[in-house]
C-alpha cells in the first residue's frame, strides 16, 4: 500500500507539473514587459542595458526560451506552493484556493530570504516579485487539470492567454508611466562612494579618485587645438596628467566606464 500511495503521488506531481509548465509560460512575457518598464525609470549607476537589443532577443528567443522557465518556475514556486496547500487544506478545513494562495506566499517568501542572504537583493522586493509570479499558477492549474484538454489544447490556450496578459501589461504600463506611478527616468545620482575607484575611457583616459579626495589623471583631454587636415578635419586635443584633489559633482564622470570600484 504504501508503494502504492507513492506511486499516486509521484503521477498527481507530473500531473501538477505538466499544468504548471504552460500557465507559468503564459504569464512570463507579461512579467518581462512590466519588468522592462519599471526598470526603464530605475535604471541604476554603472548597470546600463541596451533595451532595443534586450527586446529584439526576447521576441526571437521566447518561443524557445518559455518553455524551460515554465519548467524553471514550477518546479521552484508552484509545485512546493502545491505539495504545502494539500496539507493546510485537509487540516484547517478551508477554501483549497486560500490555502493554495497562503502556501503560495510562503514559499516566496522563503526563496525571498533566500535571495536576501546570497545575493543581497531587498528582500520585501523578492518576495512580493515571487509572490505575484507564483500566485497565478498556483490558482491556475486546480483549473487546468480539472479540464479534458491535450497538450496541444493546453499549450494554444496557453499562448492566447500570454497575448491577452500582454496586451494589459503594455495598457496598465503605459498607463502608470504617463499618470504617475511609474516615475520618469531620470540620470543617475551616483553618491561619492560610488564615485571613488579607477574610470577608464575608450580612448585609453584614465582617472583615479580616493575616499580621501584625491584625484590621479592620465591623458585627460584639456582643450581643442586646431583642425588637422591630415586626419581629415578631426579636432585634436592637449591631453595632461597630474594629480589634485576631488568633490563629487553631478554629471561629470557619466561618460566613463567604471574599470573597478
């Protein structure tokens, strides 16, 4: 028997796992573009990001790409959100959809925390971003599975619900980015400490800037000279080396690249 009880349990989790896989794939594109806009007003000091390039590949990769992140996600939010709701549910008596909401929440804040620990991201963040990613798919597969559908029934409603999902991501970002919740983009304000370490130019400049206030220059451009025909009218520049001291002052390193910090 209790082979048996395993073998049940084991076949309920593929089943589980098999509705999970295209309800996660359906809402990641969604999930992305909100992402995409938030982050387009947080962009933040030294982490830029080519948009149109990061787009262009996620029209090209998705199709392939969904599938694995289905399985990703359910197999780290959705199905330990399931295997935690089967026991709240026969033992509190409650709605199996508010225990699958609660074991939902837990289970992201647990991998929030552990986020929190290795990678040091804000944890109120993570948790509530997990939250939200596997809330739906929790919900969504006690539907699924209750359904006599294919695998090719399920993955085509799949991708009309991830049309329908995107289509109101890009209406409420659009919406919150011109009525207010999404504040505009605004350069960055890097602090001092930011500001401290060796920046490099493409050109080979170089500028060193201690937490003490000293500056160490090499090859900094000081002023134009003349026109040179030879380099085909280019404008060429006295460059300098030296050292002196600093003060954080907006605007004035943002086109260098940061070589160490």
């Amino acid at each position: 028997m209790g082979w048996e009880t395993t073998r049940e349990r084991l076949r309920a989790v593929r089943s589980d796992l098999a509705a999970a896989i295209p309800v996660n794939a359906a809402q990641l594109p969604a999930a992305g573009l909100l992402w995409w806009i938030w982050n387009t007003s947080q962009d933040r000091y030294d982490s830029g990001y080519d948009g149109a390039w990061g787009i262009f590949c996620l029209l090209v990769f998705a199709p392939l790409l969904l599938p694995v992140l289905g399985l990703l996600l359910s197999a780290v939010l959705t199905l330990p959100a399931v295997v935690l709701a089967r026991p709240m549910t026969r033992r509190s008596g409650g709605p199996e959809w508010a225990c699958r909401t609660v074991a939902a929440a837990v289970v992201a804040v647990g991998w929030g925390a552990v986020a929190t620990v290795l990678w040091h991201r804000p944890f109120v963040t993570t948790a509530s971003v997990l939250t939200a990613l596997g809330l739906l798919p929790a919900l969504g597969i006690a539907y699924v599975r209750t359904r006599s559908w294919s695998g090719w029934g399920l993955w085509w409603r799949s991708a009309l619900a991830c049309a329908v999902l995107f289509a109101l991501a890009l209406g409420g970002g659009l919406a919150a980015s011109l009525s207010g919740p999404v504040p505009p983009y605004e350069p960055p304000r890097p602090t001092g400490a930011q500001l401290t370490g060796t920046w490099r130019g493409d050109d080979g400049t170089g500028l060193r800037l201690e937490r003490a206030g000293r500056a160490e220059a090499r090859e900094l451009p000081v002023e134009p000279t003349d026109r040179d025909p030879a380099t085909g009218g280019h404008r060429d520049y006295v460059v300098c080396a030296g050292s002196g001291i600093w003060k954080p002052d907006a605007g004035a390193l943002r086109t260098l690249d940061r070589a160490d910090g």
